[in-house]
C-alpha cells in the first residue's frame, strides 16, 4: 500500500474512532442528565409540594367565614407550622408521585401539579390532626423529635380544638380548590370515609386494654390485623391511591382490588414497624422502641402467644408492659428463644411474593407501577 494509501486510511481510522467517542460521550451525558434530572426533580418536587403549603396556609388564614384577630391568626399560624408539615411527607408526596404514574409519562400540567400537591396536604393535615390529638390521648411526650403541642408551654389542652380546626381545614381546602370538579363530592366522601375507618381503628386500639386492666389473652392477630387495617392502612397507603385515582376520573367502586392490595400493604408495613421497635438498631431507627413497655398489641406479641409453652407464657405475662429494663430483656430474650425474627423473614419473604403476584396480575400497567413504587419502598426497609 502507498505512503497516502496509509495516511488514508489512518485519517479513517482516527475519524471513526474520534465518532465512536463523541457517541460514547454524548451518551454518557446524556445517561448523567438522566440521573441529575431525576434527582433535581425529587428536590423540585418537594419544593413545589412546600410552597403549595404556604399558598393554602395562607388561604385558611384569612379565610373569610371567620373574623381573624392578629392574635388568632399567628396562634393558627405557629399551630399548623408546628404540626403540619414537620414529618417525611411520604403520604402526601405519593399522591403527586401516583397521579403521575397515572398519567403514563404525560407532563402534567401547572393546575394538575397544584390539584395533586393539594391533595396531598390534605392527608399531611389529616394526619396532624389524628396525631395532636392521638398524643394526648397517650400522654406522649415527644414528637418528631420535639415536645407534642399539648406539651408546648401555653397549648396544653387547647391542642384539643387545635385538633378540631386542624381537621375543619382539610374541608375548606377541598372546597375552595375542588368545588368545581366533577369528583368533589366522591372526594369528601372519601375524606370522610377514611377518616372514620381510622377513628375506629383508634377506639379499637384504645379499648382493647383499659389502663389497669392488662390482659395478654385480649391479644390476638385477628385484633392486631383490624387495628392496623382501619388505625393506619387506610389513611397511609389507600387514601393517596384513592385521590390519585378520582383526579385521574377514575371511579373507585371499579377499584376494590387496588384497595384490598393497599390495606394489605399497610398491614405488612406495620409488622414491619413492630419488628423493627423490638429488633433494629435504634441508631438506624432513629428512636428507642417501647412496644413492650407500653403493652402494645404487637404483631410480635401476638406471633410470641401463639408460639409459647406454658411456661414462655407465664414469662410473658409476668413481664410484657412493666417498664423496667429487666422485665424488658426478659421478654426480648424470650422472642429469640421463639425465633420471631426468623418468623418475621419468612412472613415477610412470603408478604412480598404474594403482593407481587397480586400487582402483577393487574390489567393496568399504570395502576401496576403505582403499586410497585409503594412496594419498593417499603420493602425490606430498615427504619
């Protein structure tokens, strides 16, 4: 081959690989955008759910059915910034992130954006007031990591009507954005719904042992699943669906089969969170369990009572809901005699498969993805 002949083929050969490199790149770019936007529209996402916050904040503040004073309307003010949105705001961000996946990778639009972030603080607002008025009814001390409102110097019982007013703005909310809507009413109904089921849920707990009246033969799993059904699946995992699904036009009556799955992933979140007060690190937890302490109708418990011999039994009795910390490690030396966290992995192995199937099953590809996203996050969790 000639001296050019060679050069030729050389400027070939380097142009080609100079392509393949720009392609390389171009692709590496683009895979690196991909990431950077997915994790910039997480930070975008909760800073749009945060300024919905101050929007509808400031709507209720001045609402015009009530004749605020300067003094009622920063008490409001210091109550709702208190109570509302100081926790992980996962239930409300899942109604933004569901409508999404609804929608099947259309962009959704500025009034769409704001319906489903309103949406969701209506269940932050729900959940502040079953938690205000929840911790006076346990006489909880602390709270996300600061005193409960009642404990706050001055509040003390008036936490009871901060409560009340907490629950009134859910439905002014959903009146002043919703009103117009062809699923308005299905919206209150199923706010009023829920929030029933939940209130229930609570008075099961609450009656299940009266203060002095210990009884370990109260508890069974039956108990446990229908407190934990009504006390948290409900309003934690089915009411983010179930607005997704009205804002979609959806009727929910076609969709028992999306809540019955919900309810059961709720269940299984909350034998997690039983085994996880007990078993994980508190660290990584990030509190100190007392499940056994306060006498809790624990999945692990109730697991533990149908495992015991008779004399594991009396152990159990003699020891479960004293706080001292040698009853404490009694009961906790006596869930590993009884390998309850091998019972957990397999009950939680055997959870996981059959919800899969389940979702998987679905005709919607769409209601599919909603599912798996709660499932995956959840799964195998460790606080």
């Amino acid at each position: 081959m000639s001296l050019s002949g060679c050069c030729r083929n050389l400027r070939i050969t380097i142009k080609a690989l100079l392509h393949l490199h720009l392609r390389r790149s171009s692709l590496y770019h683009r895979t690196q955008s991909r990431h950077l936007s997915s994790s910039s529209s997480m930070a975008d996402l909760k800073s749009t759910f945060l300024n919905v916050y101050s929007t509808l904040k400031s709507d209720l503040l001045h609402d015009p059915s009530f004749e605020f004073t300067d003094e009622s309307r920063l008490w409001v003010e210091k109550m709702l910034d208190y109570n509302v949105p100081g926790g992980k705001l996962n239930r409300g961000l899942s109604v933004v992130d569901s409508f999404k996946l609804l929608k099947e990778g259309e962009d959704l639009t500025e009034e769409e954006v704001f319906l489903s972030c309103a949406l969701g603080w209506c269940i932050e607002w729900l959940q502040a007031y079953f938690l205000v008025l929840d911790d006076i009814m346990d006489n909880s001390v602390t709270r996300r990591g600061q005193p409960c409102w009642f404990r706050v110097p001055q509040v003390g019982m008036v936490a009871i009507n901060d409560g009340i007013l907490l629950r009134n703005h859910i439905h002014r909310i959903l009146k002043k954005h919703f009103r117009g809507k062809p699923y308005y009413v299905d919206l209150v109904d199923l706010f009023n719904e829920v929030e029933m089921q939940t209130a229930c849920g609570q008075m099961i707990d609450l009656i299940t042992t009266f203060e002095g009246e210990k009884d370990l033969a109260k508890y069974s799993l039956p108990i446990h699943r229908r407190i934990v059904q009504y006390k948290t699946a409900y309003y934690s995992f089915y009411l983010p669906v179930a607005c997704a699904l009205l804002m979609a036009g959806e009727n929910l009556e076609n969709h028992i089969d999306v809540k019955n799955v919900l309810v059961d992933m709720g269940i299984y979140f909350q034998v997690q969170d039983d085994y996880l007060d007990c078993f994980a690190d508190p660290e990584t937890l990030g509190k100190i369990g007392t499940d056994i302490e306060d006498f809790k109708c624990s999945w692990l418990v109730v697991k533990a009572l149908e495992r015991c011999s008779k004399e594991q039994t009396e152990i159990l009795y003699e020891n479960y809901g004293k706080p001292d910390p040698s009853n404490v490690a009694k009961v906790k030396e006596l869930y590993k005699e009884l390998d309850l966290e091998g019972v957990f992995k397999e009950y939680e192995s055997k959870s996981y498969e059959k919800l899969t199937g389940v979702i998987e099953a679905h005709k919607s590809k769409a209601i599919q993805a909603v599912l798996k996203s709660f499932l995956a996050k959840i799964y195998k969790r460790q606080k």
